[in-house]
C-alpha cells in the first residue's frame, strides 16, 4: 500500500518532467524548422499555409477535391519560375523544370532517390510494400546489383520473342470488343484495357492465366487500394492518425498482403519446379531467378528483394500501361483526323493480318507518335525525385545541399516554354524529323534510374492500339468528362465510355 501511494505521488512530478521534456524537444523542433526556412526562403515559391506543415495543406485540399495535385506543380510553375521552394515539416523540396539541371540531377547516379518519398513507399502504413526494389532502393550499390539481375528479362532480344504472348492476349480483348460491338453495348475501355495488361503482366512475366476478361480477381482491386493509400501516405503525413481514416488504412494493409502473399506463393511454385528439373516457361519470372541464382551467396534480404520486385512488377507492368492505353483511345476518339491517320498506317503496315510481328510494330511510325504524345500529356507515372546533397546553382538560384529536387513530368509537358500549345495533342511533334525535346519529356524517367520496363511497355501498348484500330471503329460517348484521376498514377476519371463497331464486315 506504501508503494502505491508513493507512485502515486511522485506521478505529478512524472508528468511535469514529461512534458517539460516534450516541450524542450518542441522548442528544439521549432527553431530547427526556423533555421530552414531561413536558410531557404531566398528560393520563390507560394506561401507557406502553416509554420509547421509547410505547403502540405495545399496538396490535401487538392486531394478533397479529387483534382491532380501535379496541376498545383504546374502553376506554381507558371507562376515562380523553373525553381520554386516547398516546405512539409523539416523537410525543403525543391520543384525543378530547368532543363540544364534536369539533365545533370537525373543522369547522374551521385543523386539518390529522395528519402522522405521513396522510405514512405517501403511500407505502407507499417505494411511492406515496395520494400528495397528497384524503383525504392537508394543505396546506389543495392540497386546496381537488381538492375543487372533483372536486365536480361527486359532485352530487346528476349522482348521480340514475347510478341506471340502478346498477340494472344491481345486476341483475348478482340473478342470481348467483338461482343461489346454486336450487342451493341457502352464499352468502359480502362477497365477493359486493365484487365488485358493486367492479363499480359501476368502471362509473360510471371506463366500465370488470370484471363480477367471472363473471370473476377481480387488483384485489380487491391492495386487501386494500394495506390490510393500511398498517396495520401506520401502526401498527407496526418492521415493515419485521423480514427475516421482507419477502416480504410486496414484494407490498404490487406491489399499489400495480398499482393506480397500472392508473389511469395509464385515465386516459389517456380522455384521449386526449376529444382525439380520440370520444364518452366522462359518467361520473365523464370529469367529473374536464374539470373539471381547466378549470386554467389543468395541471402534471405535478396529474397526479399525479388518479392519487392514481384509487386513493383505487378502493379507497374499493369497500371501504367492501362492508362495510357485508355487515355490514347480518349485522344483518338476527340481527334477524328489524328484517327483515320493511324488507321491509314495500321492498314497499310498490318493489313489483315491477326498476328502482328516485332518488325510490324517496328513500322508503325505515326502509332509511335501518338503514344509519345499521349504520355506528354498524361504521363501515366507523372514524377520522379531526387536528394542534393551538395551546394548547387539552378537557374541562378543557390540551392544548400540537403533538400529533395522533384521534377514533374506532366508539369514540364504541359509548359509553353518547352511545347507551342501545350494542351492540343499534335503527334508531329515527335515527327522523327522534328527537333528532340531537350530534357522536358521524361514519361520514364531519365538517366541510370529510368523504367527498366519502358520498352516492354511501349511494345505491349502499340501492339494492342494496332490490333484495336486494325478491327474496330470506336466514338467517345457523349457527355462524359475527360478530367484525370489523380491515384498517384494518372488515370482517366470517366474510364473512357465508347460505342464500339466492327470495322471488317460482310
């Protein structure tokens, strides 16, 4: 009993040194975030909206309202210049669409991966997500070692030999639009065109039949969840501590298990065949773990790398494509001269023919046009970040070492200094005979950390955009909106909705 009551009186002394500590942290806290805005504010940019949160309340009231926080970049753009200064907590970001200093940040690899960004995408909401996998691992060594694991899966060589898969896949979705168009029925082509790069991800990289244009699976839901959550996990630091948030932060936990558990069990059914001597499919998953096999010392963290991989693979070789697919059929279907274009190369290059070959896509000049403008406009992974950490001048500006560079490729594709009339889709301007944008166009990326899987992409989006405008006719539904869907990735808001007929008829 003495004791209790002891503890009990000496838990008013307790509380007072708790909090004379919390506050002497605060006060420190403070004056440090002082001492960076003072080292920074030389460098424009808007109006802080809190001493402490910086300009994250502008990027949350854009996310209320459903907008494109990369259109907030844009006229922050417009208005401070090629440089402009952010502040969220202690952390300084600096906006850049300098061409000279995109070139030098982004093709060097002495500037990793932001922290604050890339460290948020290891885990999502204490759930590992991205972990340490190419596109999130920072120490330059660690993602050296991937990148040449996974560089033979994506060779030109290897790539060639996928057009078979592609087209049979591809076939898949021809058949659904032949449905749509007989039964006379409003087709959603980014659901449509999801399921069949989701079915095509699936395929050739990992020897797996999901078919989702017959058949429901949990995998096209659980990438928008997860997708939803790591934006407001990067772009809201108060958000998991709101109680009404909650219900939804457990179900973006669910999705990335899902998709972790889902790799680990693929991964090892065909590990296991491989030690079984059971023929594999020479398909991308197969080349990953031979390639890793070829480690002298295969550690449980590598295992855990190619798990990252598995979900970055995943998500990426399936939502970037999708979306651009979609937005390129939305642009087509608002240009009636840019479409009978393509169709006039389509008709010549493939002709009738159902299997469209490596060399036929090859010549689809004009289609390659269109989908290099379609990405200026909606580039469907619209950023990218880097860390400086050395002093550097940037359009005459000063930058101290320490800050996060962002560049935003949507922003730098919608400025009229880099693009006459930013917003008209115009395909000459990626005329092969037309001047090379000069570090403002990087849908990919740039420089040793650019999207290993851009060829694949490209590839698997011409050849699907071939098949669709060799077979069918398509108009945009009147009425629609043709506003973009901001979930981290760009997405059209509507889902594109277009009435479908054949093209070929007796």
């Amino acid at each position: 009993m003495a004791i209790l009551s002891a503890l009990w009186s000496w838990l008013p002394h307790a509380l007072l040194f708790s909090l004379c500590v919390f506050f002497v942290f605060f006060l420190g806290y403070c004056l440090y975030i002082r001492h960076l805005h003072l080292k920074y504010d030389h460098i424009p940019g808007p109006p802080r909206k809190s001493f402490l949160f910086g300009h994250s309340a502008y990027l949350v009231e854009v996310m209320k309202k459903d907008g494109v926080v990369h259109d907030l970049f844009l006229e922050w753009a417009e208005t401070y210049g090629p440089v402009y200064r952010l502040n969220v907590l202690h952390y300084v970001i600096i906006g850049v669409y300098c061409p000279e200093a995109t070139k030098e940040i982004l093709m060097s690899p002495k500037y990793p991966k932001d922290k604050f960004l890339y460290k948020r995408l290891f885990n999502l909401f204490g759930q590992r997500f991205l972990g340490n996998g190419l596109v999130t691992a920072q120490n330059h060594e660690l993602w050296y070692k991937q990148r040449r694991i996974m560089d033979p899966a994506f060779s030109s060589l290897y790539l060639r030999g996928l057009t078979g898969t592609f087209n049979e896949r591809a076939e898949k979705l021809m058949e659904r639009l032949s449905e749509e168009a007989d039964n006379n029925t409003v087709a959603n082509m980014l659901h449509l065109v999801n399921c069949v790069a989701l079915d095509i991800i699936a395929k050739v990289a990992f020897g797996v039949d999901l078919d989702l244009l017959k058949y429901s699976s949990p995998f096209p839901k659980a990438i928008e969840t997860c997708l939803k959550g790591m934006c407001y996990y990067v772009r809201d630091t108060t958000f998991e501590y709101k109680p009404q948030n909650w219900p939804f932060i457990r179900e973006v936990r669910e999705a990335s298990r899902l998709l972790r558990s889902t790799g680990a069990q693929w991964i090892n059914e065909r590990k296991t065949a491989i030690q079984n001597g059971e023929n594999v499919p020479k398909d991308i998953l197969t080349q990953i773990i031979k390639s890793a096999g070829q480690e002298e010392v295969m550690t449980k963290e590598d295992e855990e790398f190619m798990l990252d991989n598995f979900v970055t693979f995943f998500i990426a070789g399936q939502e970037t494509t999708a979306n651009q697919l979609a937005f390129c059929i939305m642009e087509l279907g608002r240009h009636p001269d840019i479409l009978e274009r393509v169709k006039k190369e389509v008709d010549e290059v493939i002709g009738v023919k159902t299997e469209i070959s490596y060399d036929d896509l090859g010549n689809l000049t004009y289609l390659s046009q269109v989908l290099k403008e379609t990405l200026r406009i909606y580039p469907t992974a619209p950023g990218t970040s880097r860390d400086l950490l050395e002093d550097m001048v940037i359009d005459g500006h000063h930058i101290p070492g320490g800050v996060t560079c962002m560049f935003s490729s949507y922003a730098s594709g919608r400025l009229e200094k880099f693009f006459k009339d930013p917003l008209k889709f115009d395909p000459d301007r990626f005329h092969p005979d037309a001047p090379k944008p000069y570090y403002c166009y990087y849908p990919f990326a740039l420089g040793p950390r650019s999207c290993l899987g851009q060829n694949f992409a490209q590839l698997e989006a011409k050849l699907v955009m071939a098949k669709l405008i060799q077979r069918f006719d398509f108009t945009l539904v009147p009425g629609q909106s043709f506003d973009i869907k901001d979930t981290g990735t760009l997405r059209p808001k509507s889902g594109v909705l277009c009435k479908i007929q054949h093209r070929h008829t007796s």
